[in-house]
C-alpha cells in the first residue's frame, strides 16, 4: 500500500523575511502602551517583571545590549557563578533555578543557568522584553512621568543623528544597574526633584556586601511620581554600598519594586 507523503512547499526566503517583520511590528505596537515600563533587563528587571506580569500588569522591558542579563553572566570576575544570601533563596526556588549550599547561608548557582532561567520564567509569565534598545529619554506630563522615550542601541553607537520614538506606560522601572540611567536623564531634563534628601543622586558607596545588600532593599522604591528604582540603581540614588558579585539583593528589590507598584495601584497605562 503506497503511503501519500505530504509535499512540503519550497522555502521563500521572502516569506522568511515577512514573518519577522509583520510578528515585531505587531508586538513593538502593541507594546506602546503598557502598565510599566522595565528599562534594563539584569536580575533586578527580569524579576521584577516576572511578578509584575503574574499579577496580570502589562509589562514591557527595554534593554540596550543584545542580551538580557545584565551583570550576572560573568559572576565574579569571569568566573561564572553567582552567590546568593538565604533571604533571596525563595525566589531562586519559584523560578527553578538549582543552588548549592556552601558554607552557612550562602548558596552558589551556574550564571548562565541563573540568567537563562529568570528570562525564561519572565517571558513565560508574560513580559515582553524588546533588546538591542535604548530609553534615552522621559515622557513629562504635569508632574508625573508618563512613559519612555526609546531608540535602537546602535543609533548612539554609530553616533547617527535619528529620532526616537515613545511609548507610554503607568509606571517606569529604572532597572539600569550602576548608573542610575533614568534617574540621571530625570535630574537633567526636570532638576533636582528626586525623593532623596537633596532631590539629586546621592551616588553609590564603597564595597560593602553586607550593608549594601540591606540596603538596597530598603532604596527600592518610587523616586519621582511615575518613576521607580531596582536592583543596583537603587544604591546609586539613595547612596548605599556596592556588594560585588552577591545577587540576591538584585532579586529582592526586583520583586519589592513589583509589590510596591502592585500595591500602588495606579499602573494603568492603558
Ligand atoms: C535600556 C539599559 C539602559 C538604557 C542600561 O547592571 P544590571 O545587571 O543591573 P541590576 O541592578 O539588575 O543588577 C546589578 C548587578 O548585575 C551588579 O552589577 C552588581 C550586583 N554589582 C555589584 C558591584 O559591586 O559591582 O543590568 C542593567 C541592564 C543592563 O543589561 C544594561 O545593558 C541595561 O540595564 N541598560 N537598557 N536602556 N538606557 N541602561
């Protein structure tokens, strides 16, 4: 008996083509308006997007580098492994990555799996995450903050002189790690207006894991109407240490960023 096998229609290269830029489009113009606005996509931004979008918010993350993960493939000095405290081994838990207990609440996890697992569970839970994009601006109404300013990350890396576009979103996590960068864009663009002391950033401090893990906890929070701060930048606004390579202060403020603004109640960009 002859079995009829299917034909399988040549491949269009064209047809390759049209998928992706029909599918990406679609997406990027969905993406306009959302709840919040994640810029920066290390441990601190994937997951706080992660309970973000578990908690039915739209969520979108920009990030400037081909890759998601910020800070945390190289571990400590290349040497791909990361550290994590007792308090942030939950999370670990929730997001299925595997920890080795060493020594007395310390645990040690593989970067690469630590990285690839929390963007996996964040896009699984619903954020769309867009790389290879830069903020570089603010969207100012009153006074509040209203959404992003965005541009492709080669535009400013070949110096090419192309306007941005905008999106619009409820609330806008700056999650950009050591320099703050929508603290900064803020302080230039409306002044000295930040809810720290002196309504400026106060800057990161020297090397202490123990106080700067604390914290940067503590730092996590809203620093101007419609504008929020996790991970890293937490410290660099509000002055604390740096840790060096223990992340699960990153994962902490990440998801205390998403249960203030879940909290807050007023993320509604749409
Ligand atoms: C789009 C941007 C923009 C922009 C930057 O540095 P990260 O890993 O940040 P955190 O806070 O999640 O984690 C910090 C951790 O990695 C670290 O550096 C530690 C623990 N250091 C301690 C120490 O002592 O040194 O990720 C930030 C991400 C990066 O991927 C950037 O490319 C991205 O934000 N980013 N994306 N638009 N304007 N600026």
């Amino acid at each position: 008996m002859k079995t009829k096998m299917r034909r399988r229609a040549a491949l269009d290269d064209v047809v390759i083509s049209r998928i992706i830029i029909e599918e990406f489009t679609r997406d990027f113009s969905d993406c306009l308006q959302s709840d919040v606005a994640i810029i920066g996509g290390g441990p601190a931004g994937m997951v706080a997007g992660y309970y973000l979008a578990r908690a039915g918010k739209r969520v979108v993350l920009y990030e400037r580098k081909l890759s998601v993960g910020g800070g945390m493939w190289g571990g400590g000095i290349m040497f791909n492994r990361c550290v994590f405290q007792e308090a942030s081994k939950p999370i670990l838990d929730e997001f299925g990555v595997r920890a080795t207990a060493r020594g007395e609440g310390y645990y040690v996890t593989d970067s690469i799996e630590t990285v690839s697992t929390l963007c996996a569970a964040a896009v699984k839970a619903g954020v769309k995450i867009f790389n290879c994009i830069s903020a570089e601006d603010v969207m100012v109404r009153g006074d509040r903050v209203t959404g992003v300013v965005l541009n492709w990350s080669a535009v400013s890396v070949a110096r090419l002189h192309v306007d941005p576009i905008t999106a619009r979103s409820g609330a806008v996590v700056d999650a950009t790690g050591h320099d703050a960068e929508i603290a900064k864009i803020l302080i230039r663009k409306i002044g000295k207006k930040l809810k720290t002391k002196t309504g400026e950033m106060l800057g990161e401090k020297p090397m202490w894991a123990e106080v700067g893990e604390k914290m940067i906890v503590k730092h996590t929070g809203e620093i101007y109407p419609g504008v929020y701060v996790a991970g890293m930048a937490a410290n660099a606004v509000f002055g604390g240490p740096r840790m060096g390579p223990i992340f699960g202060g990153m994962l902490l403020s990440g998801k205390r960023v998403a249960e203030l603004i879940i909290r807050g109640g007023r993320a509604k960009g749409r």
